[in-house]
C-alpha cells in the first residue's frame, strides 16, 4: 500500500506485487525486499542507477535507500565476518572485522532513529561519545570518521592504534 505524491511512479511496484519482507524509499524510487532474497526498485528516473539492482539479485536481508542511492545488505548480521583478531577499537567498526564499511553502515541504518527499548534498538550502534540512547547523526558522524578504514590491510592508521 502506497500513498503521497506519485510524481516518479513510487506506487507502480512491479508485478507480481507480493512475497516482500521490506520496504524502503528514497527520494522518487522505492525499494522492495522478496522473501526469495532478491530486491525489486521501482519509481524515479534512474539517472544514477539507483534502480538497477547489481547482479546476482539473490541473497540480500536488508536494504535501505538514499536520495538517489540505494543499499543492500547479503548475508546475515553483515558477513562475511573475518576473525576478531582486533588490538583496538575502531570506532564505527560494528561487526569487528576491523574495518568500516558498507557492513557496518547497514548495521547502523538498521537501528536509524531507534531509541533504548524500541524493536529497532542495537546497542553497539550507539557509537557517539557520550553514548545518547539514541541512534541518529551523531552515531553515523563518528562511523563516517572512520569510514573505509581498513586495519586489516593499513593497521599504522592512526584509528587502528
Ligand atoms: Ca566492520
Ligand atoms: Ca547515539
């Protein structure tokens, strides 16, 4: 079910329209979640690609969209992990695989606007210093701080130390 404006055809989901899990809009496009694992993206223009799901359109468990982007999630809880053989705390490093990633921004989007004790609340998300008991742009400011530090490949990095 779909409401609001229509300007971009965000209410045309392609058929057969059933079996999603998820939805998430972005700006003029709308992303569907099947149950078989595979996002349908409809509405907008698609100047930047944003319905064009990338092949293999299987195995995603979360998705979320931007003004003009769109994110999909593979795997549960953000695999694939690599061992914790984390010495450090890198912060925004959500699912400890030592580098900050697209892994741990879903992590983080998945928790977006929660408070302590909603359905959505995921404590290591709140990140931001002090910790607010909230999930908002504080948390997703000290993530980007980080953002594709990889300690794995750069551990001299400062934020690896
Ligand atoms: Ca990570
Ligand atoms: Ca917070």
């Amino acid at each position: 079910m779909a409401w609001g404006a229509n300007e971009e055809g965000q209410y045309d989901a392609p058929l057969p329209n059933t079996d999603f899990i998820a939805i998430a809009a972005g700006w003029g496009h709308v992303l569907g979640l099947k149950n078989d694992g595979s996002i349908r993206a409809w509405g907008g223009t698609n100047y930047y690609g944003q319905c064009t799901v990338p092949s293999p359109n299987t195995g995603f468990t979360a998705i979320a969209a931007g003004k003009n982007h769109s994110l999909g999630l593979k795997g549960e809880q953000g695999e694939p992990v690599e061992p914790n053989d984390c010495l450090y705390y890198l912060a925004g490093d959500l699912n400890d695989d030592c580098k900050v990633n697209f892994f741990d921004f879903a992590i983080l989007a998945g928790s977006w606007m929660s408070n302590n004790g909603d359905l959505k609340w995921n404590s290591i998300c709140d990140i931001s210093e002090p910790k607010d008991s909230i999930i908002n742009w504080k948390d997703l400011a000290v993530l980007c701080e980080s953002w594709l530090i990889d300690c794995n490949t750069d551990p001299l990095d400062p934020a690896c130390i």
